[in-house]
C-alpha cells in the first residue's frame, strides 16, 4: 500500500516506552523489603520494652501499696508500744506501792522492839522505799548506836546495815547528843526462808516501857 503525506511534514515519530532495567527493580524490591523486615524488627522489640515498661510500672504501683500497708503496720505497732510502755509504768508503781504495804506493820513491830533493847537512843525519822530503809536518831553515846545495830541484826527483819552519818549535835549544850543516820533493808523472816516458829533473838519482855520517842515511817 502507498501511502501520501498531503501535510508536506515529516510525520512524528512514536515515543518509544522507557524501560526500568531488572537489577534496578530488584534493587528496590529488597530495599523495600529490608525496611519492611526492620520496620517489623523494631516494632517487635518496641513491643517488648512497651510490655517490660508496663510490667514495671504495675510492680512499682503494687511496691507502693506494700510500703503504705507496712507503714500503717508500723505505726499501730509503736502506738500499741507506747500503750504497753504506759501500762507497764502503772504496773511497776502499783507493784512499788504493794511491796512498801507489804510488811509495814512488822516493820513499826520489829523497829519499836528494837528501839526498847537500846537505852539511851531514839528514832526521829525511818523513810521507806520499796525495801531499803533509811533510818534517823538520836542517842546519848556511839555505844548506843552500835547497840542499835546489833539488836536490828539480830531481829531477823534487817540486813545490808550501814551506817553512813554519825556525829555529836552541836546544838545541845546540857546532854551530850549524837546524832545518827543508817540504811538497810526490810524484809520478813519468812523471805530470808527463817523458819516462823523459831522464836526471835532477845524478846522483848513483858511489860516493857515504851521508847521515848516512836519512830515515824514514811511509806
């Protein structure tokens, strides 16, 4: 077939089609496939830290809540400490008062018997605490006061005598004085494991005058 161009132009040619070249593609393809692999790699371990960090956070919370109940727990504890500190102080004063009641009528007893074994000597003041005494006089000679202590040795009430002050009063100018003070400790025979049928040292006699001055106890 003949074919005649009227236009008097060249006609256009065809654009031919550009083509990618295979290594190209290739090329791209396993980019898009590394990014999509790392992409699902970090999106793994992003997972994971997401579900460590939620993990922690939920032991924190729950550490907390221990350390408040514990807290609390302790508080209690040092109030019912404080409450047992308290009860145990009332306990030990009515045990102090119990112990100083115990035994005060044999103690003015064994104490007056004393007193009228020893002449010339007087009791001015006995202050009790708990079992300790600390006894006061007067007496006419240092022989007298060492009397005194004898005797009170021998009651079987006394032990742990001392004497810590002795000395002549100064303010009586008539009648020599001596003036005395001593400690020891009350306690009744049947503590000291004596037997209570045992009858006690040097009784006092039947009908013997009372002391001059009887002794005064504090309790």
């Amino acid at each position: 077939m003949i074919r005649i161009n009227l236009l008097g132009r060249a006609r256009p040619k065809a654009a031919r089609q550009a083509t990618v070249p295979l290594e190209s593609t290739l090329q791209i393809i396993l980019l898009l496939a590394a990014l999509a692999v790392s992409g699902g790699v970090l999106w793994y371990y992003y997972s994971q830290l997401d579900g460590q960090a939620k993990t922690l956070q939920a032991d924190i919370e729950l550490q907390q809540g221990e350390k408040a109940r514990l807290e609390n727990l302790k508080s209690q504890v040092e109030a019912f400490q404080r409450e047992k500190d308290v009860l145990q102080q009332r306990i030990d004063v009515i045990e102090q008062l119990q112990r100083n009641r115990t035994g005060g009528q044999e103690l003015m007893d064994a104490l007056a018997n004393t007193v009228v074994r020893t002449d010339t000597l007087w009791l001015t003041n006995v202050a009790r605490k708990g079992d300790a005494l600390s006894i006061q006089g007067d007496a006419a000679s240092l022989n007298a006061v060492a009397n005194f202590i004898t005797e009170l040795k021998r009651s079987g009430y006394f032990d742990q005598i001392e004497i810590t002050e002795s000395h002549q009063d100064p303010t009586e100018k008539v009648v020599q004085t001596f003036i005395f003070e001593l400690t020891a400790q009350f306690a009744l025979p049947e503590a000291r494991n004596v037997s209570t049928s045992a009858p006690p040292a040097n009784p006092a006699p039947t009908g013997a005058s009372t002391p001059a001055a009887h002794p005064s106890v504090r309790e």
